[in-house]
C-alpha cells in the first residue's frame, strides 16, 4: 500500500522549494558552468537538492537517493527497497535565461518499479503528481489528457538538435507528425505529453533525474515509457526515452524500427 502521509509530505516539500525558487530571481546567483556554456548549475540546483536530501534523510533515513547534483553521500548502486530520483531545478539553462520554462522532478521507486512521480512547474504555479494504481493529478484535480490516435493527427516533442540532425532516427517521428516542439525542459515536455498536448516525447539519452518522474506519471495514468526498443528504463543509468500512450507510443517504436532497418539495409547495399 502507497504511504500516503509521505505523499503529504512530499507534496508540502514541493511549494516549499518551489517558493524558495521563485524568491531566487530577486537576487543575483551564483551560476557555474558544467560541461560547457550552456550545461549550467546554480547555487539553487544544489540547496533544492540539499533540501530535499536533508528532508528524506530525517524521515525515511534506510531510503536511497539518486540526485542529479550527487548531494547524497551514498551513491546507489542497486535499486531495492526505496529509491527516491531528484532533479531539483529540471532545464537550469531555461531557469538562468528565461526564469520561467523550469520544473521540479521527483519519483519514488520500489525495487526498480515505479510507484509515484511530482513534476512542478515552478512559473505557472502546477503541481503535477501521479500514483500508480491511483491516477495523476494536477493541483489536486485528476488529469484527463486530449485524446491522441495517432502520430500524424498531432505533434511530438524533443531537443531541436536531434531533429536536425536525425540522431536516434528522429526524423522518422518528424517527418509522420504535425511538426515538433522544444521546451528545453524534459519537465515541460513530459507534462505536454501526460496533458495530450502533443503525442510522444522523444530522447536519445536522458539521465535517470530527467526520466524517473515522468516515468512514474505515464504509469500512474497508463501511458508507455520505454526505451525505443520497447526495453523497461534503468534507474541506473542514461537512457534514450519514448513517452506517449499506448497507441502513439506503440506506432513510435515501429517508426523508429522502420527508419532503422531501412537505414541498416542502405548501409549494406
């Protein structure tokens, strides 16, 4: 059974880091770069993230964390018992630059199986949240998505880079749908998806912080969200994501198998 007063306190947790965020854009902050220009971490991603840990460490102290900002001392290396997956500011790019079009991401596993997933869209004020077996919700208020029949009667959702450069065979997506869009938040995108707003959300790779949330709001509302190749995600790991449901999700994998197998065939011709 769902613990549902960690569900009460985990919602509580949400609008507090939330408003502590939103009060962030009155101040100058300290931004670092990660990899490069535009792969940027700031003072806020660490104290959400430290928030949190410091919050479930004081509950739920025999429960592991998986953050994106590595603030837990006990890197997880297997995922039974409970798993908590935190992306405290989801699309920092979009935070620093725009300070809107962010969100914060986080999920709750049982042995490498979903079973809750919070997604906050910090600007607008929604808080998405789904329990397996319950359904999803936004601001309390159960979520009923457009309905979406197939890929070509809609439009999909991704990094504009993979498009234009047909990584993952992306373009067969593309080139089969009403055109693309690109939030630069896998937050945003996973929400227009659970929303019907657009049909699938497609990434080549994207790290278990950017997945574990969205993962359990599709299985909580009974979308898909697999690899490409129809595998189960792994918390452990970097993954390329399909999100959609049933129907979109099952013609997304045939298109990208399609385009694969052509493109194998040319290869060798």
């Amino acid at each position: 059974m769902f613990d549902y007063q960690m569900h009460s306190r985990i919602l509580v947790w949400m609008e507090t880091a939330a408003e502590e965020l939103r009060r962030s854009h009155q101040r100058d902050l300290k931004i670092e770069e990660k990899k490069n220009a535009a792969d940027l971490v700031t003072e806020m991603d660490k104290a959400t993230e430290t928030f949190f840990v410091q919050k479930i460490r004081e509950h739920y102290p025999e429960h592991q964390i998986i953050g994106e900002e590595g603030i837990n001392d006990a890197p997880v290396t297997d995922v039974s018992g409970t798993v908590w997956v935190i992306d405290p500011i989801d699309g920092t790019l979009n935070f620093v630059k725009q300070k809107k079009n962010f969100g914060i991401m986080l999920a709750i596993f049982e042995d490498g199986l979903p079973k809750a997933g919070y997604i906050y869209d910090v600007t607008s004020h929604d808080l998405y949240y789904g329990i397996v077996g319950v359904g999803v919700f936004r601001n309390h208020q159960i979520l009923e998505p457009f309905k979406i029949q197939t890929i070509s009667e809609a439009l999909i959702v991704g990094n504009i880079g993979m498009f234009a450069t047909n990584r993952g065979n992306s373009l067969a997506l593309l080139t089969q749908s009403l055109g693309a869009r690109a939030y630069g938040a896998a937050a945003l995108e996973i929400i227009s998806v659970l929303k019907g707003e657009v049909a699938v959300y497609y990434s080549c790779g994207l790290q278990p912080w950017d997945f574990a949330a969205g993962w359990a709001l599709c299985e909580a509302l009974g979308f898909k969200a697999t690899t490409p190749d129809n595998q189960t995600l792994n918390l452990l790991k970097r993954c390329p994501v399909v999100f959609g449901n049933p129907l979109v999700h099952a013609e997304a994998l045939q298109l990208l198998k399609e385009t694969k197998e052509i493109g194998e065939i040319n290869e060798n011709s």
